[in-house]
C-alpha cells in the first residue's frame, strides 16, 4: 500500500498502486505529480483498556 499527502490539503490519500491520475478524496486536487511513500501501520491503543482488570 502506497501514500500521498496532499499538497493542497495536506491530508494523506492511499491506495494500492502508483496510477497515472491521483485525486485527493478531501480536496479534489490532482496529485499525480507528489511523490508516492509506503504506507505505515500504527497502531494507538489505550494500555489501561488493554489490560483491564476490573471485576464484572
């Protein structure tokens, strides 16, 4: 999975290939022209939701 940010917008657009045109799904500007990056995965999660342990 690929990445561009927008350079109107600045908001991250994805998708599994480099195609010829690129639209910001925010914005509606043409990104063709930015630099694709790899897609990260980050995962945030809340430690203490994780490892509740209250008593039901």
């Amino acid at each position: 999975m690929i990445r561009k940010t927008c350079d109107n917008c600045k908001m991250h657009s994805y998708g599994s290939n480099e195609s010829k045109k690129w639209i910001c799904p925010y914005c509606q500007n043409d990104i063709s022209h930015v630099k694709a990056e790899g897609a990260t995965n980050v995962v945030l999660f809340n430690r203490t939701t994780l490892f509740d342990k209250r008593k039901k």
